[in-house]
C-alpha cells in the first residue's frame, strides 16, 4: 500500500531513509524545473538538486509539523537556486551554450521542444524560443518571481513565504518583470491580437 | 493626470491577476475609462501573460536522467550521513578540537612568547609533531584492523554477511528447540563464502560445519540455538556483492541478515554489534506448521534501524505468529 506524504515524513523523520525516495520521485521533476529555470544550466540544476534533497534528507526534523511540505520544499529549492546563482562568479551566456550535450540530454530535449518540434510552425517555434529566452534574461530575482506565479500558480502570499519577502516585494518585482518581458517582446506583443 | 497614471500603473500588475479589492479594483476601471495610455498598459500586459501562457517552454529531463540522478543521490546519502553516535561525536569533537586549536594559535601569538611559540613563524615543526603524535594514534588501529582476518576488515577489500538470528516462540518455554540451515546463494559474481561460523549466546563459538562444496546450504543441526550468530565472510569489493541469505528453520523464528559497512572489529571496538548499522536487511519467515518448512524470502530491502521494527509490521500477518514485537533498540 503507498504510504500518504505525511507519513514518508514522519518514516522520515524517524531516520528511516528508505521513505526519501517516493518523496524524490514525487517532486524530482519540479525541483528540477524549478533549478534549471533559475540557473538556467543543467549542470547547475543537477547541482542543485542534489544539494535540495540532501537538505530535505537533513533537516526534515526542521521540517514543522501540519505546515505544507511542497511550500517547504520550493522554499529550499528556490533559495538553493539563487544562492547557487549567486556564488557563480561567471555567469554564463545562456543555457543551451553551456550544457555539455553528450552528457545532458536533457538540455538537448529543451532545445528541441523549442526549436525542432515537428507539430508546431516553424514561426511559433521562433516564438516559442523568444518568450523563453525572454524569461531566461530577467534577473534571477524577477525571473523567480515570474516563474513560481505564472508557471507553478503560487500565490503571492506563497511566494513570500518562500522568498522570505514582503507580499508587497513580490508585486512589484512581480509589476516590474512583466514591464520588461513586455518590452523584451514588444515586437510579439504588438502583433498579437488577443 | 501624470501622479494619478502613476499610481494607477503599479497596481495593472495586480488588477490582470485579480487581486485587488473591490475598491481598488473600481479605482482602475474608473481610470481606464478616461485614460488611453493606462489602457494600452493594460492590454499589452494582458497580451505578454497570454504569450508567457501559450509559448514559454519548461525544462524537462529525460527519464535516464532522473534515474542517474536517483542513483547518484543514494550514493551520496550512503556515504555522507553520520547516523551512528560515534560518527556524531567524531564530528563534533572534530569542530571543537580544530576550534580550540585556533584560539590557543591565537593566544600564542599574541602572548610574549609568541616569537619563540608561533606558530605561523614555526609552522613546520608544528607540523612534523601533529604529524607525529596522529601516526602514533593512526598506526596502531590500522594495523590491528589489517591484521583482524578472521572478521575481516575493509581495509582488506572483504564484506560480511553475518546473520543473526533470534527466535521467538509463542510459547514463552519452547519444547522444541529449532534449528537452522543457512542458504547461501551464489547469484553475485565475486561472493565467495571462505568462512563460516557460529557464535552462540552463551558466547560458546562452535566449530564450524563441514562445508560441501558442492552444496550452498550448511545445516545447523547438532545444536538447538536460541539465539545466536552465524557469520560468514565473503570475498568481494563492492556494495552489490552482497550475497542472498536465507534461514530455513523448524520453529518459529524471525531472522534478518545484513552487512555492515565497517569492519566487524572496528565494529565491536566501538562497542556496536555488527549488526545494527542501517545497512541492508532480508527478513525471513517460517511456515506455520511444523514440518512445513515454507520459507518466506523477502527482498532485501535498505532499512533503517529504526524502520526495521515497522518494517516488520509490512509483513503478511498470516505468516507470523511472533509473541513479541522486535524491538530495534534490543538490538
């Protein structure tokens, strides 16, 4: 029978480590998700990863019982990711330049989900490669914001709790990201008719 | 009309998600009425958050990728997590000792004789004595550990299987003495049983039975056991050579069987039974009827200790009739 979350967390807690895995099943795709769209590079994400579930692992007896574990866990990872931007004295120019592709394959799927994907037009693939870029070229700060409200549907208050900010900082960055993604893709914005 | 715009402009962001009050909310659409250039504002954001919706494109990895990653990740914990005390206390005596080592480096200098004792200005006979006085302390336990062949050491490159086995009856005086046979399967290349042995409770070690080497089974019959040891030693480098051992009994036993990841002599030198490191676990059952000799073989399974007790719980009922619950910190 599969155990409910709180229950892995209390096994957990417990020091049973067999209860990490289902939790790593869980929620590896979002940690990394999360990683790669604030580091931008796989390798980095695959970094910080690690560093994320190893934390979990460590300090789950940290981890207040009755609170909601995913907030949890997007506080560690988000603030994994920015520390992890932040220690990286040279950053690099974009992602798809900095991944080894023999050994990453899973950057190589990003690029081709953007730009070689058989069902869409290659002028939505242009489109598609814009806007992600466009987001990938806000400060690290801003691009967190964006990514946990429009991408994983957070509320503000969420985001504050996870960034350890006022609700107030999160609507400006929030105010002002959107200001430069419009900018930054002034050209689209003005040609869609929605 | 400009302040008013501004005012206005900072909360668009807001009032697109919906998340104004009513007031702030008629506030905007008060505005927007008279104003082109808000409006426009609010149209363009509207236009970028149906883009961000429609075209950004997330990451995702390959299912390889995540298994490599699952796997890297177990490595790591395993190697990282200083779960027993004595590795606890290693790691804080550590802290404290390198602490207090920076402050006496500190006070020296500072203090009068800090040009004779200075330890910046006389770092390398500092540095030959540390060195010294840690081969005076290192030496002797490697070479004890090396030379440890009956147990094994991992100096050696050797791993253990070594199970223990308790049994419990639902009568608290059984009439029957069980007995046991341990089965050892070669399915792991390099696990090479070379030696076998019995260590009762009573402290007594038995010789060791004869072992046909055309057989994976020794039997256990000579002796009615209560509880006990069987070790075994088994030739091989790394974690997968862990080998299969199964108990067939007579009575109603509970049995496990791990390896430790250390040496069993540095093991019992730090006052630990070989047995209750977090390391692998196989729990094994007999039937119910006597006679029956159903053997009930569980997968290995990576357990804590603390889990083990609730992994007994995981069991088929029908299969135990245990008086007792096992408790781990018996072990």
């Amino acid at each position: 029978m599969e155990k409910t979350e709180a229950l892995l967390i209390a096994d957990l807690c417990e020091g049973d480590e067999t209860a990490l895995a289902p939790l790593v099943e869980k929620y590896k795709r979002m940690v990394y998700r999360l990683a790669m769209q604030i580091t931008k590079n796989h390798a980095d994400a695959d970094d910080v990863m690690q560093e994320v579930f190893i934390k979990v692992y460590r300090s789950i007896r940290t981890f207040r019982k009755g609170a909601a574990f995913e907030t949890w866990l997007y506080r560690i990872a988000v603030n994994e990711a920015l520390n992890f931007v932040k220690r990286r004295k040279r950053q690099r120019e974009s992602a798809l330049e900095a991944a080894s592709e023999a050994e990453y394959e899973a950057i190589t799927r990003y690029r081709a989900q953007i730009a070689n994907d058989p069902h869409v037009h290659a002028e939505k693939a242009e489109l598609r490669h814009h806007v992600t870029e466009a987001v990938n070229n806000l400060p690290p700060k801003h691009r967190t914001v964006v990514i946990l409200h429009e991408f994983e549907a957070l509320t503000h208050a969420e985001i504050a709790s996870i960034l350890n900010c006022s609700e107030g900082t999160v609507r400006s960055r929030l105010h002002y990201a959107r200001k430069k993604l419009r900018t930054m893709l002034k050209s689209y914005v003005d040609a869609s008719d929605v | 009309m400009r302040s008013k715009c501004d005012k206005i402009e900072r909360l668009l962001s807001d009032y697109i998600d919906g998340t104004l009050s009513e007031r702030q909310t008629a506030d905007v659409e008060l505005h927007l009425r008279s104003c082109g250039s808000c409006k426009r504002e609010v149209v363009d954001l509207k236009k970028t958050n149906h883009l961000l919706e429609n075209f950004y494109v997330e990451p995702v990895a390959s299912d390889a990728y995540y298994a490599r990653f699952t796997m890297r990740l177990q490595q790591r914990i395993e190697q990282s997590a200083p779960t027993a005390l004595y590795q606890r206390f290693f790691a804080v005596a550590t802290r404290l000792g390198w602490s207090l080592l920076t402050q006496l480096h500190r006070r020296i200098d500072d203090s009068r004789l800090g040009g004779l004792l200075s330890i910046r200005q006389h770092a390398f006979p500092y540095y030959i004595f540390g060195l010294t006085l840690t081969m005076l302390v290192v030496a002797p336990l490697l070479l004890i550990q090396v030379s440890t062949h009956d147990d094994g050491t991992h100096v050696l490159g050797r791993l253990y299987a070594a199970a223990k086995i308790r049994f419990f009856s639902a009568d608290s005086s059984p009439s029957v003495q069980p007995t046991a046979a341990l089965v050892i399967k070669q399915d792991k290349a390099g696990a090479q049983p070379t030696d076998i042995r019995r260590n009762v409770s009573s402290g007594r070690t038995t010789e060791p039975p004869v072992i046909d080497s055309g057989s994976d089974v020794w039997l256990f019959t000579d002796e009615p056991m209560t509880e006990g040891y069987i070790f075994t030693t088994l030739q091989g480098n790394d974690s997968d050579t862990v080998p299969n051992v199964a108990l067939d009994i007579d009575s109603e036993l509970l049995a496990y069987a791990e390896i430790p990841t250390q040496g069993a002599f540095w093991a019992r030198l730090t006052g630990r039974d070989v047995l209750t490191e977090n390391r692998y676990a196989l729990l094994l059952l007999q039937g119910m009827d006597a006679g029956q000799h159903a053997l009930q073989q569980y997968e290995r399974k990576r357990i804590g200790l603390k889990g083990f007790s609730q992994k007994l719980l995981d069991v088929p009922l029908e299969t135990l009739s245990v008086s007792e619950v096992y408790d781990s910190r018996e072990l």
